[in-house]
C-alpha cells in the first residue's frame, strides 16, 4: 500500500513540475538570436530594439522593483547605462513579475520607482511574460547582452552584473562590464555566462 | 573575531534567569527548543554538504525577503517533524552583515529547523558546487540521500508537491 501511494505520490509530482521544468530549461544561449519585443516603458512610450536609434546592441537586464538584490543594484545600472549608451548600447529594464502574485511590481510601481531613481534608461512591463519566457530569465536581476548583427540582435553575455551586490567598491569582476568591453574592442568575452542568487520571477499563476 | 552566534547559549542564560527571578513555577513539559543560528562560509556548507548521515537531509535555501521561500518554509517543517527519516536545515542567503533580520524571522515565526547563514556574495564561484541545475533564483532545495546522492529542485513547492518530491526521491 505504501509502495502504490508513492508511486501515485511521484505521478502527481512529475504532473505537478512539468510546466516548471519546461520554462527553465527553454531561453537562450549566448550565440542565440533574441527575439525583439514592443513594451510600454515607464514614460509610456514603446520601446523595441529595432527602435532604439543608433543601436548597436542592448544590455537587457531582466529587473523588478521589489528584489532587494535589484535594489542594491539599481546605481550600478545607472552606471552602465551612462557609460555605454553613448557608444550603442543602452540598458533597457524589463519587469516581468505579475502584479497580482506581486502587487509592488506594477506599472504603476514601476513608474514611481523609476521617477525616484531618475532611470536614464527605458523600463518596459512584461507584462504577458512572454519576452522573459523566450529569452529564458529566472531572476532578477539576470542581465543578456545583446549585440546587433545585421539585423539581430546576437545574445553575448547572460548573468550577472558583477560578483558582489552588497558593495560595489569590494567587487572584483565586472562581469559585465568586462563583457562589453571585450566586444567593443573586438576581442573575444572570456566569461560568457555566469550564476547569480537572484528574486525568482512572480509567474503568472494559471486559474 | 568569532562573527558565529550561538542561540544556544543565549537560551541559557533566558532559562537561568527565568529561575532565578521565581518563574520556575511554570511546568516546562517538553524540553526546552534550542535554536541554531550560524553564520558560515562556503567551505563550511561544503563540509555539511559532504557529512555522512543515515537521513535524507534536506537544504531548503531561503532569505527573510523572498515571498514565495516563506511561504513554502512550513510545509518544510512539517514534513520533517513527521518523518524521522528526514533532516531539514534552512539555508538563508540574507545579509550576512544583518544577521539580527534572520534571528528576529526564527524568533517571530518559531523556526525549528537549524538555519545557517551562508556569508559568501561571490555567487558564481559555488552555485554550480551546489547544482549545475541552479539558476540562482530562490526558493530552491538540495536533497542529500543517506548514500550521497543528490537530487535539485529549483522553485516553490507546497506540501503536496514537497511529499511527492520526497516519495519520488526515496
């Protein structure tokens, strides 16, 4: 009797995980094509790749308002996007937490939270979740950067910001950085992909 | 410097004192729970990682902030308080300089399960040492079966799904 409740215990497991399961092993790889998207930024503009006048690439960065590992980072992409905008990639913040599962993660929220911060770069809602599904984020913050060849934009670098959120003057890799750095002058990036502790995304739940 | 705090001693001295000042006349009729709390380095959950032990132990890496760990940290509990085959430890990835945020989480919430702090921000160095499987995102639970085999689940879990896990694991 134990054995037959466990197995039926394990077949409810394996019906319980397989949407989980699907939306982390799908997204990109770095050499992939990422797809573009059209979303409302805080000004309620649209903003898409292709838009962005002068782009030679992105530093899409997967965010929110209510991680406090965003939070201790917001100032460092303020930093990024100040000094790589200019030279054709600017930052663009992508919400993609549901409001309802996380109300402080609204378009609303994110307005107020850009206008506090005075964000230089656009931060779009995702709202239907279907940018982050495809590019294969699963936290914030989770950073791809992209770099425009022909017309895609090719994903370079996936993760994280740098190795150290709470101190920014102690970090001793740029990931990042290090990242854009490499691809503007040519060279090949040595650290393509890197793991980070991150808020997990507030996915839809389906009713 | 010792950055380690043990609640046990703490609870010491509140039990001492609670005699001393007459309150004895309470009937403690279970013993007393005392709480662990440590801060530690990586090379230190390495070394827990790799203890022997006859349970299937299970690491549950949490932080005080993230909504969907707290929300699943009792269905934790539970499940280990009804199975002796199982041990639960809690691993906080808060703020190793605010330690008092995961104390006053134990004491509020009554926390039973040990809870050790993992003091190490330089995340990329050891989340694939825990599990190539990891994003990085949290909630997420190592089981470590008695022959040192382990299994990897990123994501929120309730009770049904964190018993079915356990059975399939088993």
């Amino acid at each position: 009797m134990k054995k037959l409740s466990n197995t039926l215990l394990a077949l409810m497991f394996m019906f319980a995980l397989t949407p989980l399961v699907n939306a982390q092993t799908q997204g990109y790889q770095v050499g992939d094509k990422a797809t573009d998207f059209n979303l409302k930024s805080v000004d309620e503009s649209w903003v898409s790749l292709a838009g962005i006048n002068g782009a030679k690439g992105a530093i899409v960065i997967f965010s929110c308002n209510t991680c406090p590992y965003v939070v201790a980072y917001e100032d460092r992409m303020i930093d990024l996007h100040n000094k790589y905008a200019a030279k054709g990639y600017p930052v663009i913040a992508i919400n993609s937490n549901d409001d309802k599962v996380s109300p402080g993660d609204s378009f609303e929220k994110m307005q107020e939270r850009a206008k506090e911060k005075g964000f230089p770069f656009p931060y779009v809602y995702d709202k239907s979740q279907d940018i982050i599904k495809a590019y294969g984020g699963s936290r914030t913050p989770h950073v791809y950067l992209l770099n425009k060849e022909g017309n895609d934009f090719v994903v370079k670098y996936i993760g994280a910001i740098d190795n150290n959120y709470q101190d920014a003057s102690a970090v001793t890799e740029k990931y990042v950085e290090d990242a854009m750095d490499a691809l503007l002058s040519g060279n090949k990036i040595a650290q393509e992909t890197t793991k980070a502790i991150g808020c997990t995304i507030k996915w839809t739940k389906a009713d | 410097m010792d950055f380690k705090i043990k609640f046990r001693g703490l609870f010491k001295v509140i039990i001492t004192f609670s005699l001393i000042l007459g309150l004895s006349s309470f009937t403690i009729d279970e013993k007393p729970h005392l709480k662990i709390f440590e801060i530690i380095t990586f090379e230190e959950f390495e070394q827990m990682m790799n203890q022997k032990s006859d349970k299937l132990r299970v690491f549950n890496f949490w932080a005080t902030w993230c909504a969907p760990c707290v929300k699943e940290m009792p269905y934790f509990e539970k499940v280990a308080a009804d199975d002796a085959e199982i041990e639960l430890i809690f691993i906080s990835m808060d703020d190793g300089r605010k330690p008092e945020r995961v104390t006053n989480f134990i004491e509020k919430r009554n926390v039973k399960a040990p809870v050790y702090l993992l003091n190490d921000v330089d995340y990329n160095k050891w989340i694939d040492k825990i599990s190539e499987d990891w994003s990085g995102a949290i909630p997420a639970t190592l089981f470590i079966k008695s022959d040192g085999s382990k299994v990897f689940h990123e994501g929120e879990v309730n009770e049904s799904e964190l018993k079915a896990l356990i059975a399939g694991i088993k």
